[in-house]
C-alpha cells in the first residue's frame, strides 16, 4: 500500500489568520448594524481607536468628492459634499469614476466592499509556519493599526488589496506576472507611492525588466503631464499632521525632537539617521548569516516579504503617514517570522525576532499611546513612549530596508550587474 503524502500541518494556519480577522470585523459591523452603537464605539475606543460618527469616513470623503465633482465643483478648493468639508488630496485618476453616479449615499456599501477585499486579501498570506507563528500573525492583523484602517474604510486598504494580488499573480508563469505589473501600475495611479513596488521586476530577465520598466515609466509619465496642475493642488491639500500622535515618517524622530528642544537642528539629525540606517541596513544585506537564512524562506514568501519592505520604505521615506498605512507590515510578518527561527547563528535569530517583536509593538502603539494618556502619566512618560516608538520605526526600517537590499542582491538584475553578465545571445538556450 502507497504511503500516504504528509501535508505540512502549518499549511492548514493558512486560513486561521484572515478567518479569525473577518470573524472578529464581521462581528464589530454587526454590531453597529444591529443598533449597538455604543457597545460598537466601546470596544473601538478601548482598541485604540477613536471612532467618528459614523463608519467609513475616509470612504466617504472619496465618495463626496465624486458626487461634487459631477456637480461641477472644484474639490481642490471646496467640497461641501462632505460631512468635515475636506478637500480632495488623492489621485486625480479617481475623479474618473465620477462619471459612474457613485456617491455619499453610497457610503456604507462602498465602506463594506473595501473592506472586504482587504480582509479576502489576507488569505494571499503565506501561510504561518507553526502555533506561535500564527499567533503573532493574528497580533498583527487584528492590532490598532488594521482597526483603525477598516474603521475608516481608508483606500489604502485598496491598495493592499491590489499589491496581494500582485503578490499571488508574481508567483505565476511570466504571462500572469505582466498581469502582476498592471496591477502595481493601478495601485500606484490611486496612491503613487505604490510604485516602489516595481521593484519587484528585478526578478526578470533583463528584456522583460527594461519592457515592464519602459512602460511604467511611459504611463507615469503620460499621467504626470497630463494631470501636473492637478497633482500640485492634491500634494498642497495633504493634511498635515504632528509629530506625537498617529503617524509615522522619516521626519518624526527629528523634527519632533527639534521641537521639544529647539537646540536641536532637525535636517543635520534627519541626515544622520538616514545615514545610519543605511548602514545598518548594508551591513545586514551582506552579512553571511543572512545569505544561509534567506534561503529558508519559500518563493511565496519572499514575495510578500519584498512587497511589505517596499511598500513601507515607500511609506516611511517619502513623507508622513497616518496610522493605518502601517498595515502594510502585515506583509513582512511571515517572512521575518521564518528569519527568526532560522538563522543559525543566535544574533540573526535575535536581530529577526526584534524586528517582529517591534513590528507588532508599532501595530498596537496607538492602543499603548492612548493607555498611557488616560492612565495620566506625566509628560515625560509620554515622551519617552514617543522616543521608544521613533527609535522601533527606525530600526524596523533599517532590518526592512537591509532586506530588500539582499532582495536586490539576490535577484536576477541583480546578479547579472554584479556579475557583469552580457545578455544572452539571440537563440541561446537560458536557464528558467
């Protein structure tokens, strides 16, 4: 009798993470839906998350956009379609949906759709390797981050969508991976700063890497040109936000250090700890250890783990962002939870499991920042909160960063410019 073939037991965890998320939201709207309203806006606050009057705003401030837009007002000035009156700060490439009839009526239904192709996303994950794995998992994806994210109905839970989709359509065959690619170039007409995410094209042949490239390059381009006045009008709408609240960025450390103590100067400090983080991140990319435990993660999540890196890097370094975009990290948990337990020397294992460790500590700092506030600490406790948090984003960053440095390294652009290997001859056989 043929032996049976075992099936790896974490496979099955797959589905415990984005079941047990989808139970646990499902059950909050129900809630809501069913009149709890102050039970719902209860278990939200002691989250950590402040509820507004009523779900979905940020979707909502899409949607009355839209409404005004067919109306013919200029949402880059005005927009009384809205509940708070914001102006319109996103991609131009939304408006066109304007057209459509979409609009704030329409809130709950497109608050509920958004949210759902984020939680269905989270069954793109790799698939948690073992009991405590998927607990930690499950700490990410049900953190302050993620309930703030949904509460909201945010777009970048949209973009999150599409970049699991691109992760899943990456690991296919080359025709389903150009699919991949339209996918990242939609994302980055919504949010732009997803186009860091064609970065993952270094894992192509140099032909199709240049086409891909060339292309986005073209369409990015085109749009720019065409919408310049436009994007200037959203950029200079971006809310502004402060250094000791709910966002996170390259420029919170120092300039919210500077403005504690004015002796400080923000831009030399900023250029040293990019600086330092730079190398950090280097010297973690080529660091031996970090070669042996990079094989041990399997293609899907080296994908997700790339994606994760990128996306944040894109996030933390080219301005602030509000909370929620950190869900983003969801997509490095599996992989950094692989490097922690496979590293064969005890410093790779600690350097990975800090990194998870302090990922899941940004996830819930909100839910810790307001425990702090309402236990009444004084000022200094609150400060150093602060400190602890800018220093975890720092160091979190210079382990993402130095992780997608070893991707590059490692991927075939990267070896042929290493290597300096001329493409191959036309009909020489390749490798697949």
């Amino acid at each position: 009798m043929a032996t049976p073939m075992k099936i790896p037991v974490y496979r099955f965890s797959r589905f415990v993470v984005p079941g047990a998320t989808a139970t646990v939201f499902i059950a909050l709207y129900g809630l809501y839906a069913f009149g709890q309203e102050a039970l719902y806006r209860a278990i939200l606050s002691g989250w950590g998350v402040v509820p507004f009057d009523f779900p979905f705003l940020d979707i909502h401030g899409v949607l009355s956009s839209l409404e005004c837009w067919r109306q013919g007002v200029d949402v880059y000035v005005t927009n009384p379609c809205d509940v708070l009156g914001r102006v319109f700060f996103y991609s131009p490439a939304l408006l066109w949906a304007s057209p459509l009839g979409f609009g704030a009526s329409g809130t709950k239904a497109a608050g509920l759709i958004v949210d759902g192709l984020f939680l269905l996303s989270l069954f793109a994950l790799p698939a948690p390797r073992g009991l405590l794995h998927t607990a930690l998992m499950l700490f990410g994806a049900l953190s302050t981050m993620t309930a703030f994210a949904l509460e909201r109905a945010n777009i970048d839970l949209l973009v999150f969508a599409l970049a699991a989709l691109a992760g899943v359509l990456l690991l296919r065959g080359p025709a389903t991976r150009i699919a991949a690619y339209a996918a990242i170039g939609l994302a980055a007409l919504i949010k732009f700063y997803p186009a860091i995410l064609l970065i993952v094209s270094l894992r192509e042949r140099p032909r199709r890497f240049i086409a891909v490239n060339a292309a986005a390059v073209a369409v990015l381009a085109c749009f720019a040109g065409f919408y310049h006045a436009e994007l200037a009008l959203a950029f200079a709408n971006l809310p502004k936000g402060h250094y000791f609240q709910d966002r996170f960025g390259a420029a919170n450390l120092p300039y919210g250090l500077a403005a504690l103590f004015p002796v400080i100067q923000s831009a030399p400090l900023l250029a040293a700890l990019l600086a330092a983080t730079s190398c950090f991140a280097a010297w973690l990319a080529f660091r031996p250890g970090l070669n042996d435990v990079w094989a041990t993660l399997d293609q899907s999540e080296t994908v997700f783990l790339v994606i994760g890196c990128a996306l944040m890097a894109g996030c933390f370094f080219t301005g602030a962002s509000i909370g929620y975009r950190g869900v983003f990290l969801i997509f490095s948990l599996p992989g950094l939870l692989v490097l922690s337990r496979g590293g064969k020397t005890a410093a790779i294992r600690a350097l990975f499991s800090a990194a998870g460790f302090l990922v899941i500590f940004v996830m819930w700092g909100e839910f810790l920042r307001l425990a702090i506030g309402r236990a009444g600490a004084g000022s200094w406790i609150n400060i150093g909160f602060w400190l602890g948090r800018e220093l975890a984003w720092w160091w979190i960053m210079g382990v993402l960063g130095g992780l997608l440095l070893r991707f590059v390294i490692d991927s075939e652009i990267g070896r042929r410019l290493i290597l300096l290997r001329p493409l191959p001859a036309a009909g020489e056989v390749r490798s697949p």
